[in-house]
C-alpha cells in the first residue's frame, strides 16, 4: 500500500511540471496570472437570500463533516495518536481548517491554505484564505509562481503576497493545472431568475394586484364618494357590508389561479439548483419529492459526490500540505461517511471472516476504507467466543444438497403401508 501512495505523488509532481500553455493565460506589466472573469460576491449574495440553495449547501458541508479521519505513518501505515491530536488541539484541522475547505470548496472550487511559520521555520498556524480574495500568479503552464492579495492592507496600502510555499492550493473539479472552473456561475444564473420571480410576486403582493374593482354604473359623484368614505371608515371590519346607490359591479383584477404556474416555475428553479449544488432533495428538505422507493439511490448519488470531494482534499493534505508542515510520513484517511456506510464495512468484514479470510486480509480491507484503530485487531480469543451471525449462513443446515438428495431420503412410495379403511 506503501507504493500505491508513492506512485500517486509521482503523479500528482508530474503534472505540474507540464509545457503546455494555459488557455486563459494573461500578462501585463504586473502580473501574469489567470483568474476567471466572473463577480464571485453576485453569486454569494444571491446564495445567502435563497432558503432551498443556502440550506443544500449546509447540509453537504455537514454530511462532508459527518465522517471521521484518522492520521497514520506513510511508511508502516500505524495510527499515529500523537500528530491527530496536535491537528485537533493546535490547528483546529477539523473546523477551521476541514469544515472552511469544504465551504469554499463547494462555493468556488479553488481553496488556497496559508502555512504560518515562526522564526525557525516550524509550522506555527494554518489558515484558510477568502477564495474571492486571493489571485493565483502562475507561469504560463500553470505552475504557480506566487500568491497575491486583491484587497490592500488597510493600514499600509500594500498588496499582501504569498510565496508558493507557504500556499496549498486546493482545487475541486479542475479541467487542467490552472484555476478550476466556478461551478457557481451556473448556479448564479438560476439564482437571478428564481430572484426575478420573487420580485414579480412582491410587486404583485404590494400593489394589491389581487384585491377586488368596483364599477359603479348610474351612479353619482357623491354616490361614489359617500361608498369610498364608509369604504374607508369599515376598512378593517370584515362583518360590515358595503352601501352603494345604483348598479355595482365586482371584478377579480387577477385571477388566483395563476399562482399555480408561478408555483411550478419555482419548483423547477429549486430541483436546477439542487442538481448543480449535487444535493437531494431528500437531504434539502423537500420531502413531498422524495419519493420513498428512489431514498437509497439518491442517499447513493449523494454519498458518491461527498466521498469524491473528500478524495481530492485527502490526496492535497497528503501530498502538499503535510509535506509544507514538514510532516511528510505522515497521511490523513478519512472514514466512511456515516454510520450506515461504517456498518456496511463490519459487515463485508464478517463475510469475509465466514469464507475464510485471514486476519491480514481483513485489516487491509478496513484501511483501504480508512478505519485505523491504535489497538490490536483481531485477537484470537478462546475462551467464549462471539457468535458470527455471518458464519450461520455457511452451516451444513443451510447449504443446499445435492440433485436428488431429497427424494432419495424420502423414497418412491413403495414402502409405503396405508391403512384398509383408507383404501
């Protein structure tokens, strides 16, 4: 397992090292860089205003953060208890550092990780950057050069920089070296109509386009004037009934079915925005359209697209972020995402205990899922062992028998006696 890791470092160096020019590659004076031309604080806007998109993204950064991880050695692949803790009580790796990665991840793709050293070169703080504030400088293949701030230091005007080795650059869903796609933009064009659609229906709202026309016929200028004062006076009395002289008719300025088509329009905006953020709508909230018999193939497509994400920032961590901390023997595994997934693997472990499998193969099945545990596994235990349910299956009661077995025990009939009244 040691030299699968190594090969996939191989790789991951390899492709930096690429000639090829980038698409979007600009120069000027300043800088040469690549960054996308598109306003990330619209979308953001739009996001924190829409209850379906904004509870969808929170529930994926908590379903990313429902698993656990555990930190082993590269070299023997141990559980190391120590270097855990020192993430969990120095760096606060899980909410500052996991949890910040996720949602600027999933909102811009591209996640940029400052290493703090001291004076003596030694990690001293990691920091995750505001992704909407940070300009990548790279070289024409897209090998970054340095980090630049696009907003100045209030107090000295000067642009913050970064060199590249005090930045992991984490990208989500990149098509080449450069700066991954924003997924958002997308996003930020179903948002703008589902937002023009909300406006229509507040205007409609405000400007009383569903309260009730009057048209007197034969009546009066006082006539009229008497019914809009006692109109006014009864205003808020709905038991007072209306007094008018002559002919009154009563029109509907909007008809209230059409709410129905604008109700449609929004539901189909809702299940856009949900298939670009990869969330069900099960796991949005939107109950009435997860239907029951479809709720593990959406729990399915769901747990897909977490378990992706988490590869990419397990494969960042371990190859450049642990290397930059001088922590390069060490990797971090995450675990099965929940605990249904977690009882699929103990599972899969005693079926593979009741066909025979050795302790060594099991243990390597359970690291290949990412469970480490800093105790001895699979200790031989004589004295009252635990039944395996599993082991149930493969009993001599429960394996089928040969052709004919059956009707070879039960005979032809001949022997066979039957009593004379039965005759």
């Amino acid at each position: 397992m040691t030299t699968k890791y190594k090969k996939y470092r191989k790789q991951f160096i390899s492709r930096a090292n690429s000639r090829d020019s980038l698409r979007m590659f600009t120069w000027n004076k300043n800088n040469a860089t690549v960054y996308p031309n598109f306003s990330f604080q619209a979308v953001v806007n739009l996001l924190d205003n829409d209850p379906i998109a904004r509870g969808a993204l929170n529930h994926f950064i908590d379903k990313c953060m429902e698993g656990d991880y555990s930190i082993v050695k590269r070299d023997t692949l141990k559980y190391d208890r120590d270097f855990e803790l020192l993430l969990s009580t120095k760096y606060e790796f899980r909410n500052e550092i996991m949890r910040k990665t996720f949602l600027l991840g999933k909102l811009f793709n591209n996640v940029f990780i400052e290493v703090v050293r001291d004076s003596e070169g030694k990690t001293l703080s990691l920091n995750v950057l505001d992704s909407q504030n940070i300009e990548p400088i790279t070289e024409t293949n897209g090998d970054p050069i340095k980090y630049r701030s696009r907003i100045p230091n209030p107090k000295t005007g000067i642009y913050p920089e970064w060199k590249k080795e005090d930045i992991v650059w984490v990208k989500f869903g990149d098509r080449s070296i450069g700066y991954a796609p924003v997924d958002l933009k997308a996003l930020w064009e179903n948002l703008c109509v589902k937002d023009s659609v909300r406006k229509y229906i507040g205007w409609l709202w405000q400007t009383g386009q569903y309260r009730l026309l009057y048209n007197f016929k034969n009546s009066s200028e006082q006539d009229v004037q008497n019914f809009l004062a006692y109109a006014r006076k009864h205003d808020a009395n709905f038991k007072a009934p209306f007094v008018t002289k002559g002919e009154l008719e009563t029109k509907i300025l909007r008809d209230m079915k059409e709410t129905d088509s604008i109700t449609a329009l929004l539901e189909y905006l809702d299940s856009q925005s949900l298939v670009l953020l990869r969330v069900s709508p099960i796991d949005a909230g939107i109950t009435d359209a997860s239907g029951r018999s479809s709720a593990d193939a959406q729990s399915n497509s769901f747990n897909t697209s977490i378990t992706s994400f988490k590869k990419v920032f397990e494969d960042k961590v371990n190859f450049d972020l642990f290397k930059k901390m001088n922590k390069s023997n060490s990797l971090l595994r995450f675990s099965p995402n929940d605990r249904f997934e977690e009882s699929q693997v103990w599972d899969n472990v005693q079926k593979m205990k009741a066909v025979g499998a050795t302790n060594e193969m099991m243990k390597e099945y359970l690291q290949d899922k990412g469970m480490f545990f800093a105790a001895k596994m699979f200790e031989t235990v004589e004295a009252n062992p635990v039944p395996n349910s599993k082991e149930k299956d493969m009993a001599p009661s429960r394996m089928r028998k040969e052709a004919g077995a059956s009707n070879e025990r039960i005979g032809t009939g001949e022997q066979s006696t039957t009593r004379p009244d039965q005759l």
